[in-house]
C-alpha cells in the first residue's frame, strides 16, 4: 500500500481491468473493498472505466456493492455518468441500488439524463428507479429532459407516470423550461401527460409568455389555444386509440387490359336495380367472343413465344385501357368501406408500380378471362404473380417453407364465365370450370409458399351484381379485411377528424395541385385538426391513412411530400404521362425543360411536380449547354450514334450479364437504370466523366475507362462491359463494379423479392468484338473456382477457348485479391471449404436478415477471423481439361473437397500473409447470407425427407444438437426449423457460408446446394488502402 493515495495493488488492477490479478491478490488475502483516500473502492476504479468482467468479479466478492466515496457516488454513478452500459448492468443485477443520491443530490438517472445516456436511462427505469426524486437544486428528472429537449425520455417518463407540475427551487416548472429551449415536441408531450399551460413561476411568467420572449410565436400560439380546458381535454382524446379498427384497407386488383376489371369494379357499385338495367343492356349487346384460337390483335392478351423460351408478349386495346392507377373511395354493401385500386393492363405503367405495391396491409386480386386460351390463361396469372412477388419484400420470422412473415393476401378471379364453356349450376346460377380450377392448381404448385393464395377461384360474368360468386367474393374481401385490420393500429378520433377535413375541404381547395410538403402537412394538422400531435402521432397518422388509400406519401430527395388525392397522382399526372397517346407525341430525345412540364399540366406547380416524378425515378435534372433540363428515359427513341464501341487501343476488357429468373421483370426497368446512371455522374460532378443515352442504350466514360451499358436484343437481360488499358487493371475492375452496384441497387428497391444473377461474358470474345458474346453461367464460375480458385481456367463453347477467372472477373488484376498492410490479428487455421464461391449481386442492406446478422463480418474482425488464403497457380493458364465444366457443381464439390488436403499442401500460397480486398463468399461470415437464399433453403429443408435429410440433420451437422428440441417449432406454420436453425447458428462468430455449403454436402442434399447457387453473392470487396474514386462513388462504402 502506498502512502500518497492510499492504493493497494487491487485498485491498479482494478483501474487497468486486470481480473485474473485481482482474483489472485484476493486470495492471498488482500481486501478487494478497502477505499482509497478519495473513497474510491476497486469497484469504483473498475466501474469508472468500464471493465466489465473486473466488475463482476468484485460484485461476486464484495460486501457492500452500494459503498460511496468522499462525493457520495455509488459505483453505478461513476459508470452511468460514462455510459458504461455493460457495467451498469451488471451492477443492477448485483443490486446496485439506484437512488441513492451523491452530494449533489443526484441520482444516477439524474446522471444518465444529463449526459444523454438514455438507453440507460431507460434501463434504469425498467429497474424500477424512483422517477420523481429531486436533486439540491429542486430538479426532477422530467426537469433535466425538458431543458435538455430529450423528447423520447420525456413521453418515456410520462408514461411512467411521473409529475409534470413540480417546481424547482428556481420557480421554474418543466413546461417553462421546454418552452424556453423552444422544444416544441416537448411542450406537446407535457401537455398531453396533463400539466396545466397556466402555471406560472416565481415571477409570475406563465410558459407561453417565456417562449414569447424567446422568439417561439409558434409554440406561444401553441400555449395560448390549449388555455381553453374543455378544448384541450378534446385533443387529449382524440389521441386515444379507440377499440375500433381503421374503417377500409386497399384492395388492389391486376390483370390485363380486357379481362374485365373496370366491369367488375362497376358491378361493385351498382344496386340491384340498376344491376337489371346493365345486365339487359349486357344481352342486346354483342357478346365479347375471343377466339380461344385467333385472338384479335386488338385486345390484351399474354402469349407464349413461339421459340419456346417462355417470354411474354403484350398487346393492348389502345382505345379502351385503364390510365395509370384507377382509384376510388368507396362503401359497397357487404364489404363497408374500401379504397379500390385497380391497376392497368398497360405495359408502360409497370415501370413505376413498385411504388404502389410492397405493402401486405392490403387484399389483392388477379383477374384473368375464361375466353382466351388455357395456356394464356396461366400465363397471364403466373405474370402477375410474379410481379406480386417481386416487388413485395421478405419479412421475417419466416413461416414453413420459408414463407414470408407477412405474406401477401391473393385470390384469383376467373371473368367471362359467359362466353366460355363453363358449366352453370341450375339450382344455384353458379359457374363451375374445371380451366379455372387447373389454373388455381397450378399456381398453388408454385406460389403456395409464397402467398396466402384462395382456396377456390371466384368463377364470374362480371356483369351480374347478384350472382353467388360476387357474393362469395364479398364475403371474401370482408372477412380479410377484418383479420388484416385487426393487426393494425386502432382508430383514433385524430385520424377520423383528419380524414374528415381531407374529404370535405382539403381535397376541394386543392383539387389543382393536392400536394404539399411533410412539414406543409403537419402545420395544416396542427392548424385545423390538433396541434397537441405529437412526431409519433403524425407518423402513425400518414400510415393509417396510406393503408386506407386516402393519401400518398413521396419520399422526395429533399422535402418529402404528401398527395391528398392519390387519383390525381395516379391518373391525372401519372396516368397521362405514360399514356399511349402521351408517348407517341412525346419528344424522341427524351428532354424536355422545367416550362415544358409546366405547359403540359398547367394547373400544376411544375417545378414540385418534377420533384414527384424524379421521386418516382421517370425523370432526372441534368445540365444541357449551361440550361436545367429533365431527362426522361422513357420517351428517348434515340438511335445509336455509330462507332461507340468500335475497335480501339484498349486491351484490358470484361462484362456481367444480369439475368432475372423471371426474364419479363426486366422488360420495363431499363429506363429506371438509365435514370440512375444520370443521377450517378450528377452526383459526381468529374468533368471527365461523361454519359450518352439512347433507346436501351448508355455510355458511360470516366478518364479512360468506358463503359457500355445495353438492354438484349431480346429484352431479357442488361449487359455491362467495361474497357480501359492494360495499365489499368484494376482500375477497370472497380469500375465495372461500381457500375453493376447501380444497376443491381436499381433492380433491389424495386423488385426485392426477385433475385438478379451474374452471367460473366468472354472476355476474350469482347476484347475481339465478336457478335455473340459467350456468357459464363454462375454453374460454370461456381465449378472452375472450387477446383482451382480463381486462376483455373473454363472453356468458352462458343470459340472452344480457355480463359483464367482471373481475367473474366477481374481483368487480370491479382492485386485486386490482396494488399500490403498485413493485420495484427492472431491467425486461425484455413477453412476446409474456402474456395467455394457462389455467383449472385450483392444483397442491399436490408435484405440481409436484420435478426442474424451480428455486425458487418467483413470490417469487423472481432465477429469474423478472415483465414489464410491458400490458392493453386495452375502451371500454364491452358493446361486444364475441358471437360471441368460438363460435371454438376454438386460433384465438382464433392471432388474438391476429397482432395483439399493433398492440394493445400501442394499449392503455393501466392496470397499467404496477405489480407484479401475481395472476400470470397466461402470466407464470408455466415450472418451475410441474403433473407431470399435462406427462403430458398428453408422451401428445400422444412419439409421431412424420407431418409432424414432434412432441417434437423442439418442442425446437428452444425452443432446444434443441444439446441434442437428448443428450437423445434413442432406444428407451428409461423416458424421455419431451418430459418430458426440458421438463425440460432449465425450468432456464432466463427461460422461461414462455406461451412454451410460444406454441411449440406455432407447431408448430401445436392438440391438445396444447387439452389443456393445462384442466390449467394460470388464475393464482397472490403475497405482496402486502395482507393478509387471513378465515379466518387465510395467503394469501400457500397459494399460495406
């Protein structure tokens, strides 16, 4: 011990966190409570500067875990006043007690509140800490978060139940000091928790007067509406949530021009008698008789293509067709009130549906016509299907067979029962057909694990108002409706007042232009509905009413917007845009200035209204001449300029083609890519960047680096080539990925469901300008680089050539894989399955499970140990047979995996000591595995296989053993077993997609290896000393 602070070895170690020291001097006998002269005990020292396990050592061995020192400060104090959260918790646990009070009086939630620490704050609370104790100077809890403006501790508090009418010894109750911080949530939420606006402080100031001589006339204006007691009691009502649920949800409805969705939609609405009066007028008239075998050009139909390849063609009726999105509020009997969204046939309007679709709160229903032919029939539905289930988002937890936590609700509608051979049923006038039935079965085989999909098909004429079927039909939508309103926020007297104004005198005012900003919006709320809504009140205002289709959200790059009439958004603007009159007078270039939109809708605010549609990705501002114009890809006819991609110096060449399993997805996107490719060279501002659009076409120069960016001549795939010279290597690699991040970004936000593939092109064949250009598929890359990494070399079949990965995926840019700076992590043995790669674009953000993942396992080393890269230089670049490509990669594994020992001890570790820029996805931790491929896996694996090798196999194969009967969901259709496998085993720090791979090897379930394939990205880039700024667009960033 020495003499000047009176410290023993037990408080150094504690103040260093030296547990294991600590444990040992207590054993020999030193006290591990003994203060210094400052009062400190070790548990201080160890709290103070958040060891944890120090901490929890003391607490095990300490008498008195409360003891203070000479400023009255508890252990919890001093870590609650550093934000130690870890600490603090344990201290709680210990029964740390936490009110008492240091010198000052304070607790430690006063100290959290102070110093903003509110997640312990928080804690604290649930503990069960006394909230309304003051400190010397009079201040309450509640006192320091409303100077201080922390809105969330405040309702939190309030919702606790503290007092909100103490003064502190100043005079100054909490309600003055929010208003003077001009806090003006604050204010709202003291006033909605009952504090009365009239109190006044020791100098007889009330708080609206304070916030007065502060400059806040809004918040004054505020305080001197609610002085009115019965009319502020009103608005604290109106923010109770009622035992009613929302009055209407959407119902949204598809299918293509003709099958009889606007009739549907009328029959609807119409009464009985005047239902008698269109179904004798339906007799006079001529009956709709489509030939089964020659449909007329005129009508809309889906075909299958003659070659065979299952791509669809559109044909519309361009006299009669629904412009943009019809929508109509309305109350039908049998169902109450509903919002009606009928989406049109058209195919240029697809391109901006993924807008309008995504959310499950919602029904859905497919039309499709008896009167077209079987095969079109199926066609058309498994269209729309799979538009549905590309443009909706995977929720979880995931149910059995991977389905979505919040699956859409669908049901098909077979129109034309009255033209086509149905057999009617004369007791009942019901429709029977065994077409719409077979086509029910179908889908149900493809899509049962996707949707909520109806048991039955509604079998109707859409004229008939009475008929069972439309009554079936109702009843349907009714009892829907009911369970999905049931799972929603209940209505509140605030939604009904602000769905009241929209209806009566919003709307009217600003029938016009009924857009205004977010802020606009919340003013108009405040001004005339209740301006005691608080942030939360407002944003869950906007949500109920986009649930029931009264309002139009727009996240704007700005200022977002709010459209009061979502049929003048989606008719009037968006309906006329993409018309088929509005795109055969449109300019062929595509450009058109700010007085030209204003000129084509006059009553608008044309510079807003271009807000709205760059919002919606048809448009975007670029500069022409030194003039601001607007560029819409949709409209440009414009041809190739000749000799853009001739023959040059360039020797360094390589390409991705980017394929969608649904190939008609890609049909209506390319202008949506066309449109984000201008934002991107906007966005970078490099005069040395430069960007040529034409008609499924775009340039893209940086330096001296091109790129090319085409649609098929098919219409089915994007293809992106990059060049540059030789000395630019990786320069090109970077490039072509920043360019691939654009266009696979584009294709997630709007289609999050669907999954795009890599399809790498020829290098070779590039590089020598040959027409057809061999793509190598994620099977072939996937085999070549298990056998030999990513120098093995794959056959093109179309020239009989061999290429190196290496120049396909990376132009020949080994640096690219490695880099000097080597970390000071400790090592940890290869892994056996390393060299797996698998092809797929990088998932955004979101569409990594959320609940598996830890941290981003490729920059936090502390969750992932990267291993040593060990690969296999081939003697010569040819010297590989070709026959490597003909076997299934389930047997390339099973190969390489039996030789993986003989070979790392043979091959040259060309990448020994270096960490990898490029972490190929066998190295990937196993968090990183998209939501889409465990839905994929969990479809193969949920259901039992007759030889065992399903889901709990595979659990034990992963070590989950113990676990299993715990994370079994029995019968439960709400769980997945394997999703809560996977979920279970990716909290592991150490585990890897290619031990996953490696595991269903082992089960020897070549099935879901082969489905995973393609879902599974081919490798992710990790930040590296090497920096490219092509596009200034942050690499390290993008895939991070």
């Amino acid at each position: 011990m020495t003499r000047k602070n009176s410290e023993s070895g037990v408080h150094w170690a504690a103040r260093q966190g030296h547990r294991d020291i600590i444990e040992f001097l207590h054993q020999h006998g030193l006290s591990i409570s003994t203060p210094n002269k400052a009062g400190d005990t070790p548990m201080h020292l160890a709290a103070k500067q958040g060891h944890v396990k120090t901490v929890e050592y003391l607490c095990q061995h300490s008498t008195d875990v409360n003891q203070i020192n000479e400023d009255g400060e508890t252990s919890l104090h001093l870590a609650v006043m550093r934000g130690h959260l870890d600490v603090v918790r344990s201290l709680i646990n210990a029964s740390s007690n936490p009110d008492i009070a240091d010198k000052h009086g304070c607790t430690a939630l006063h100290w959290a509140l102070r110093r903003h620490h509110s997640a312990i704050a928080i804690m604290l609370l649930q503990y069960g800490c006394n909230i309304d104790t003051v400190d010397h100077v009079g201040e309450a809890p509640i006192h320091i978060v409303s100077r201080e403006g922390l809105l969330s501790m405040a309702q939190t508090l309030c919702a606790f139940g503290c007092k909100v009418e103490i003064p502190n010894k100043l005079g100054q109750y909490p309600l003055h000091l929010a208003a003077r911080s001009g806090h003006m949530e604050l204010v709202r939420c003291l006033c909605l928790a009952g504090c009365d606006v009239e109190l006044r402080n020791k100098d007889g100031i009330t708080a609206e007067i304070s916030a007065l001589a502060q400059g806040f006339n809004e918040m004054a204006n505020l305080l001197n509406k609610l002085r009115n007691v019965h009319l502020r009691e009103e608005y604290i009502s109106q923010l109770i949530p009622s035992t009613k649920p929302i009055s209407k949800i959407k119902l949204k409805m598809f299918g293509h021009s003709g099958v009889g969705k606007s009739t549907f939609i009328d029959s609807l609405k119409c009464g009985y008698f005047v239902s008698w009066f269109r179904r004798s007028v339906g007799s006079m008239s001529p009956k709709n008789t489509r030939n089964k075998k020659n449909d007329s050009m005129s009508q809309s139909v889906i075909e299958l293509n003659s070659s065979g390849t299952n791509n669809l063609q559109f044909e519309t009726n361009y006299e009669i067709y629904t412009h943009g999105i019809d929508v109509q509020q309305l109350n039908i009997s049998g169902i109450g009130e509903i919002s009606l969204w009928e989406f049109s046939g058209h195919e240029p309007y697809y391109m901006i549906y993924d807008n309008f679709i995504g959310n499950t709160n919602c029904l859905h229903l497919v039309f499709f016509s008896l009167s077209d032919p079987y095969d079109t029939q199926v066609q058309q539905v498994q269209f729309w299907l799979s538009f549905l289930q590309s443009r909706i988002p995977v929720h979880e937890p995931l149910g059995f067979g991977g389905k979505s936590g919040k699956a859409a609700r669908v049901a098909l509608v077979a129109t034309h029962a009255d033209s086509s051979s149905c057999h009617r049923v004369s007791a009942t006038g019901e429709y029977v057909s065994s077409e719409a039935t077979s086509v029910l079965r179908t889908m149900q085989l493809k899509f049962a694990k996707i949707f909520d999909l109806h048991e039955t098909v509604f079998v109707l004429d859409a004229h008939v108002v009475g008929s069972p079927a439309l009554k079936a039909l109702k009843n349907y939508v009714a009892h829907h409706k009911n369970k999905v309103t049931q799972g929603l926020p209940k209505s509140t007297g605030f939604l009904e007042g602000v769905c009241s104004h929209l209806s009566t005198t919003w709307r009217k005012s600003r029938c016009c232009f009924p857009v205004m900003s977010w802020k606009e919006f919340i003013d108009l709320v405040h001004s005339e509905v209740n301006p005691l809504a608080g942030e939360e009140h407002m944003k869950e205002l906007i949500q109920q009413l986009q649930i029931m289709g009264e309002v139009v959200y727009i996240a704007c790059e700005n200022d977002d917007v709010v459209v009061l009439d979502p049929t003048w958004l989606c008719v009037t603007i968006l309906g006329f845009l993409l018309s088929q009159e509005n795109l055969e007078q449109s300019r062929v270039t595509g450009i058109y200035s700010g007085d030209d939109i204003q000129l084509l809708y006059p009553e608008a605010d044309g510079q807003k209204l271009l807000k709205i549609l760059e919002a919606f990705q048809l448009c975007t501002e670029c500069e022409t001449e030194g003039e601001i114009e607007y560029e819409f890809p949709r409209f440009n006819l414009v041809e190739s300029v000749e000799g853009l991609w001739n023959a040059s110096q360039y020797t360094v060449y390589g390409g991705v083609r980017l394929c969608c399993q649904h190939k008609y997805l890609m049909t209506t996107l390319f202008s949506r890519l066309q449109v984000n490719l201008r934002r991107a060279i906007k966005e970078n501002g490099d005069p040395d960047c430069y960007l040529y659009q034409w008609y499924h076409g775009s340039k893209y120069s940086s330096g001296l680096l091109e790129g090319l960016i085409t649609f098929t001549d098919d219409e089915t795939a994007y293809e992106i080539k990059v060049r540059g010279p030789a000395t630019l290597k990786p320069e090109c690699f970077f490039f072509l990925e920043d360019l691939l991040t654009i266009a696979e970004q584009m294709f997630s936000d709007v289609c999050p469901g669907a999954i795009m593939e890599r399809h790498y092109l020829s290098c070779a064949q590039l590089k020598s300008h040959s027409k057809n250009v061999y793509a190598y598929s994620p099977a072939i890359i996937i085999n070549a680089l298990v056998q030999d990494g990513v120098y093995s070399t794959v056959t093109n079949k179309i020239t009989g050539a061999n290429e190196t990965l290496l120049n396909i995926i990376f132009f020949g840019a080994a640096e690219v894989l490695m880099f000097s700076h080597r970390s000071s992590l400790p090592e940890i043995p290869s892994l056996n399955f390393q060299n797996i790669a698998l092809n797929k674009p990088r998932m955004p953000h979101s569409l990594t499970s959320p609940s598996l993942a830890l941290h981003n396992q490729q920059i936090n080393m502390n969750n992932q140990k990267l291993s040593q890269r060990r690969k296999s230089l081939p003697s010569t670049i040819t010297s590989p047979t070709n026959n490597k490509t003909q076997s299934s990669p389930c047997q390339i594994l099973q190969d390489f995996y039996s030789k993986l020992s003989q070979r790392r001890e043979s091959s040259p570790a060309i990448l020994h000591d270096q960490n990898p820029v490029v972490v190929l996805v066998s190295d990937l931790h196993a968090s990183q595995l998209p939501l889409l491929s465990c839905q994929c896996l969990c479809a193969i694996l949920d259901t039992p296989d007759s030889m065992g090798r399903d889901w709990c196999m595979l659990g034990v194969l992963l070590g989950m053993t113990d676990k299993l009967p715990k994370l079994d969901p029995g019968d439960n259709p709400a769980f997945s077993p394997t999703a809560c496998i996977m979920s279970e085993w990716m909290k592991r720090p150490d585990t890897t997609l290619g031990q996953l791979l490696r595991r269903l090897l082992e089960l020897e379930r070549t099935d879901a290896i082969e489905t995973l394939m393609p879902t599974l990205p081919l490798f992710r880039v990790t930040p590296v000393c090497l920096k490219h700024n092509f596009m200034d667009l942050n690499v390290n960033a993008n895939y991070d």
